[in-house]
C-alpha cells in the first residue's frame, strides 16, 4: 500500500526557497508542495504560478490552521525563524528551518523547547552536510584515515558587492549579525560535524566593520578544541580578489583533506599518495544536496528518527557563535562551558 503523501508549505519565497527548497521538493515522490506564503503577495503569486503551487496563503497563521498540514520549511528572514518556527511547532507541524537557526542562542533554546514539547521534528537547513564531497571526507576522519587530525582551518570568502553602511544599519535586529550570521554558520557546522562535533573548549576572535556599519563584514575566529586540536575560521563580504571560495581544510598525523574540490593525500610505506575518491556526482552539487537534504528531513518524519542537523547541534553552533561575536567585542578569550 503506498504511503500517504506528505503535504509540505514554505513560508518565504525568496532565493533559498526559488532556488534551492521548493525545486527540491517538487522533485521527490510522496512529497506534496500544497502551499506557500509570502508578505510580498504578488510575488508569492508569480513563484506559485511558475512551479505549479495550487494555494497561496496571505498569512502563516491562517497556512497554520490547515490540519492537513504537516510540515513547513521556514526560508523568512533571521528575526523571523523563531517566531514562524514555534508557532508551526504549536500547531503540530514539523519544521526545517534555514540557517541559521535564529539570532542567538537564546532564541534556538526556546524552539528546541517547542519542539521537544510538541513532540515534532525541529531541523536546521545546513545542506553542506548533504553534499558528496563533504559526505566522503566525514568517512574518512572518523575512519582515522588521516590519523589523529590537530588542525582544521574552515573559510568562506565572498566578494565585495556594491553595499553601504547605510543599507544593513538595521541588519543587526533583523539578522542578529553580519557576515558571522551569512557565511559563518554554515561553514563553522561543516568543520564541526566533519570533526565528529567536538567540544569547543575556548574561542578569541575579532571582527571588522566597515565605516558606521552596524554588522561586520569580516570575521576571524580561533577556537581550541577537546583532546588539544585546533579549529580556525575567517568569514568576509569583503574579498577583493576575482572570485569566491570555501574551503574546509583537515590536516592529521597521517594525511591531510582539502574541502571543494575534495582532495585527499595519506602517508603509506614512506610516500605521500593520492587517494582521493571519484565522486558519482552526475548533478550540481548544490542541487542535489538540495534534494537529499529534503528527502532526509521527510524520512526522519516518517521514522520518528532524530535528523542529521539536529536541534541539539545547531543550538550548540549558536552558543558558540555568540561567544565568537563576545570575544570579539571583549578583545579576550571566552571560555565555554
């Protein structure tokens, strides 16, 4: 007997949901896209008119009095995640949430509360996690293919765009920070779950703001791990260079790993080999991470099942990113509990 379908809605049709959730969903069996909302009707009109969305709702209280309802992805704007978040969790839905989870770690603790009191999945959209690459260099750091890893140093560097001061002065309110909030979170989780999510025992971090700007546009954190390993992170909409990059680099007693592209290298009989995978990647990375991500949080539905981003992790990510933002405000190291 075929299983019911499970009737899905996303609340905010901007990028994230365009280009990465609502393609996603559409592409799956026994996943239905019933409905959307937006504050920007018409646009909620032409996004649901284009990807064949039958209802569009003027409000996410009214799309949460649906009792057919039975799960929301949240793609609204930070200050936002919380609030929407909770309330779908009251009304019995399940949620995954963009990244970050919220603005601040106190804001994730009282959705993690929701959820758990509400008995329903929580989970946080970090589809780094999803992709090949990332997948196949995990497997090798907790295979100890690289022996005991001491250094791990994770970045994400964007280009300078034509911005002000003056256009993020409320960015602070809205998204709880700057480039930390953007860029960081996704790349700080990635290190971190590649690692085996260790205990971060200490970070000293700084920060720059560009003339008045409220939020920073570069961000630089060193954090001392569990059992001595050490873990960088720099962040910037800054860059001025031709392009972007990310990477998430694994250096261990016996070999090292480089993150996008993937790259592998162990030592064996006194040489230095190669030993990077041929990843089976027919599709666009990002697609299909996309995909698998949304298939992931439906199964862990259908299961009862913990996810893999669970609520516990990203809330343990937000207490470290804001003892990033209090180090770099205080000049001095903090130490977390």
């Amino acid at each position: 007997m075929p299983k019911k379908p499970l009737k899905l809605a996303v609340i905010g049709v901007g990028a994230a949901a365009q280009v990465g959730h609502i393609p996603a969903i559409k592409r799956l069996d026994g996943v239905e896209l019933v409905a959307i909302v937006d504050r920007d009707e018409e646009k909620a009109g032409r996004v649901a008119q284009r990807f064949a969305i039958p209802r569009v709702f003027e409000s996410t209280d009214a799309l949460l009095r649906e009792e057919e309802l039975d799960a929301v992805v949240v793609c609204t704007p930070n200050y936002l995640h919380a609030p929407i978040s909770i309330a779908a969790l009251e009304a019995g839905k399940h949620v995954l949430v963009e990244r970050p989870l919220a603005r601040n770690a106190a804001e994730a603790e009282k959705m993690a509360q929701a959820a758990k009191k509400a008995g329903r999945t929580l989970m946080c959209a970090l589809a780094h996690r999803f992709r090949a690459d990332s997948q196949m260099l995990k497997k090798f750091v907790d295979g100890r293919e690289l022996g005991k890893v001491f250094y791990t140093k994770a970045g994400w560097l964007r280009q300078r765009a034509g911005w002000s001061a003056a256009d993020r002065k409320d960015r602070k309110r809205l998204a709880g920070g700057g480039v930390l909030m953007d860029l960081g979170v996704p790349i700080l989780d990635l290190a971190l779950w590649i690692l085996g999510s260790p205990t971060v025992e200490a970070v000293t971090a700084s920060a720059h703001h560009p003339g008045q700007a409220e939020v920073e546009d570069s961000a630089i954190a060193f954090m001392r791990l569990e059992g001595g390993s050490t873990l960088t992170l720099e962040v910037t909409w800054g860059l001025l260079m031709e392009k972007d990059f990310a990477y998430c680099n694994v250096f261990g007693e016996n070999g090292a790993a480089l993150w996008n592209p993937l790259r592998m290298h162990r030592a064996m009989h006194g040489n230095l080999v190669n030993v990077t995978p041929t990843l089976d990647t027919p599709r666009n990375l990002y697609k299909q991470a996309a995909e698998d991500q949304i298939t992931h949080f439906v199964d862990s539905i259908r299961k009862g099942s913990t996810p893999i981003a669970s609520v516990s992790e990203a809330l343990a990510a937000m207490r470290l990113v804001d003892a990033i933002y209090k180090s770099a405000e205080s000049g001095r190291e903090v130490r977390l509990g």
